[in-house]
C-alpha cells in the first residue's frame, strides 16, 4: 500500500529517470518503514533510561560506546553490502534490529546485560541499514536531478519520523515504554519485504581495495562528515535529555507522549521544505545552501541552553529541522557524486559512515566528561555552546561538484 501511494504522489515527475521508478519507489517505501521503526524507539531510549534510574553520564557514556561499535563494525558491513548487495543488506539489517528490541524489551528486569545486547546488535544493524540504503540510493538515483529526488526521500523520511515518536510517545505513555520496542520489532520485520520486487541494483561479489582511493580529494570530506556525526548527537541524544531533566524535569510517565508530540511538530513544514531545497540544489545552489544552513544550524545549538519552555522547544525543533535538512541534502548530493566519480562507491559510503559515526562517539565522551565535572543542566548547557562551534566545520569540504 505504501508503494502504491508513493507511485501516485511521485511517477508522474520522475519520467527522466535512467533506472526504473519502481526501484526508486521500493527505496522509498523501505526507507519511510524503517525511519518509523527507528524512531519509534530511538528517541525515548534516553529517556526511558533516566526514568529507570541511570545518570547522564551512564547515558552519554552508554550512547558514546554505541556508536563506537557502530564505526568498528562498518568494515563488516562493507563486506555484506559488497557481497550480497544493498537490498539484501537492508534484509539483514532489520532482521538484527528486530533481535535487538527484544533485548531492549527485557533493559529494566535485566539491566546492564540487557542492555549491552540491545548495543551490540542496534549498532551493527544500523550500520549495515545505512550503508546499504546509502548505497542503493547513489546508484538508482538520477544524475540530474537527484537534488528533487533527495527531497522526496526527505519528504519520506520526515513523514515517518514525525508520526513515529507521536504514536510511540502515546503508546509509551498508555502501556509503557517496552510496548514501543515491541512494535518497532514487527515494522523492521516488515520494512524490507518492499525492496525485493526487483533485482539488486549493484554488481554482486564485489572485492572491496584502498589502493588507488583518492584521499587527497576526500578526506575534508570526512572532516566535515564527522561534524555531521556531532550534530545528529547533540540533536537527538543531548537535545532530548535537555528537554527530559531541565525543561520537563517535573513531568512523570506523561513525558514519552510529550516529546512525541514536540517530536512530531514540524511534520506541517517538511511537506514543503524538502522541494524546495532539492530544487536549489539542481539549480547549483547546493553549496551556498550548505554554508548557510550550517550557520543558521550552529546559532540553533548555541540557544538551546536558554530553552525553560514548551514553545521555545517547539520553535527550536522547527528551525533545526529545516537548517539539518537543508545542510544534509546539499551534503549528500555532494557525496553521491563523488562516491559515483571516484570509482570506489562503496568504500568512500563506508568511510564516510564511519566518520560520522566517530563524531557522533566523540559527543558522547564530551557529554559524558562534562556530566561527570557538573551537574546536568550546566553539562548539558556547555555541551551544547561547544557543539555551536564543533558543527561548523560541517561547512568545510570541497566537493568536486560545487567548483564546476
């Protein structure tokens, strides 16, 4: 049904396209089932974890060691997208991601082991899920217009991320926080079964080399790719802990339906945003949209701390959102045209995902350092004038294809 919905929104406007639409719109629909599946979950962990009783600097330090699991294990994942190919890559995935919520289903009566399966397992997969989506993308996108199409893509996922955290802060709220795990399970069961209509777009078998890849042409990129990795922590994982033990310190088990919904807020403008952004980019306005968006990104960041209200955590997702998305898609325009130009796809994705996964560790350590020297609003709130600044070299590659 999902594909069926996305063919009628979108097919009409993708007559240009070199690969067919049906592979496109079976990359869409994937990918709108396994954002709601992630982000059912992924944005109450944090909190479920404070309200169980673990400390900022258990959570900071907890997320830092996740996604440093997450960056060890992308040679694996390498080697599975390369061998079997990104769709079923995707399959593994979200098979490992419905393990790993039964494990997070059992954190409160098994604590710590519990946990530590649910990392083990959360990590890989979602190393594997983003490589292999990555992947599939930058091959069957279109060359000339992949601007339009990362918009849509982004319409896909903002349309899932948005209703997710509302129906899982709601059912949170009525039955729990395991209840959400649960259901996330059944939907990264289900997320993969869309992409098998048609054949793997990747050469199968493929053997993976450094020798010969261009590191003088990329590594700024990486740079930069590690303040993304920064960015998505502070946004995600630092953000939802701010709102949880300062701006909503008071609030009991109502909290998950709260951030759900505060969570869910800007799903009325990204119905628009995506579009118009993609449609810079194709027009060659990617570069200044990124440098712009990663300014007006790091001022959101560095007012974060003067937050105590629920409209000023309102207003701050809504502009973050636009100013992430806007920098983000400029970005990965980018890099899909180097992964395509330099000839090593899937090493130069997997290189970048690790990057991103190491600056995303390494604001976990911050956070974690800084909660264990002060309390957590003044940790928080220091953390988040330090990310203002970290993020901006976000706005430092030199892509090839913003010099043409």
């Amino acid at each position: 049904m999902i594909q069926a919905i996305i063919h009628t929104l979108f097919k009409r406007r993708h007559f240009w396209r070199y690969a067919t639409f049906g592979e496109i719109a079976e990359l869409y629909a994937s990918r709108m089932m396994t954002v709601f599946s992630i982000r059912i979950v992924l944005v109450f962990v944090s909190v479920y974890l404070y309200k169980i009783g673990y400390s900022l600097e258990f959570i900071a330090l907890f997320w830092a060691i996740y996604y440093g699991l997450k960056t060890l294990s992308v040679p694996f994942a390498a080697f599975i997208v390369a061998r079997f190919g990104p769709k079923h890559g995707v399959l593994y995935a979200n098979l490992l991601f419905a393990v790993g919520m039964v494990f997070l289903f059992f954190t409160e009566q098994n604590g710590f082991v519990a946990l530590t399966g649910w990392c083990i397992f959360q990590a890989f997969a979602s190393t594997l899920n983003n490589l292999s989506y990555m992947t599939d993308f930058s091959k069957v996108k279109s060359t000339k217009h992949a601007g339009k199409e990362l918009g849509y893509m982004n319409i896909v996922e903002k349309i899932a991320g948005a209703l997710s955290p509302l129906l899982g802060g709601i059912i949170a709220s009525i039955f729990g926080a395991p209840s959400t795990m649960a259901l996330a399970g059944v939907f990264f069961l289900l997320s993969a079964i869309p992409l098998f209509k048609t054949a793997e777009p990747t050469r199968l078998r493929q053997k993976l080399t450094l020798v010969g890849f261009p590191w003088r042409q990329t590594w700024r990129n990486f740079r930069a790719q590690f303040g993304v990795g920064f960015d998505y922590f502070t946004s995600t994982m630092a953000w939802v802990l701010f709102i949880t033990i300062v701006v909503f310190a008071a609030d009991g088990s109502d909290i998950y339906a709260k951030i759900g919904i505060l969570s869910s807020i800007a799903f009325v403008v990204v119905l628009v945003v995506p579009y118009i952004f993609g449609r810079l980019i194709d027009h060659s306005k990617g570069y200044l949209l990124l440098k712009v968006m990663v300014i007006a990104n790091s001022i959101t960041h560095l007012l974060r701390p003067t937050i105590n209200s629920t409209l000023g955590v309102v207003v701050n997702n809504v502009v973050n959102d636009v100013v992430t998305m806007g920098y983000s898609m400029a970005f990965n325009r980018a890099e899909f045209d180097t992964a395509d130009s330099t000839g090593f796809r899937i090493v130069y994705l997997s290189i970048r995902e690790a990057a991103l996964n190491t600056g995303a560790a390494c604001g976990g350590l911050l956070l974690a350092a800084l909660a264990a020297a002060a309390s957590p609003k003044t940790a928080l709130s220091t953390y988040f004038v330090v990310a203002a600044l970290v993020v901006l070299i976000i706005a430092t590659p030199r892509f090839a294809m913003y010099k043409r």
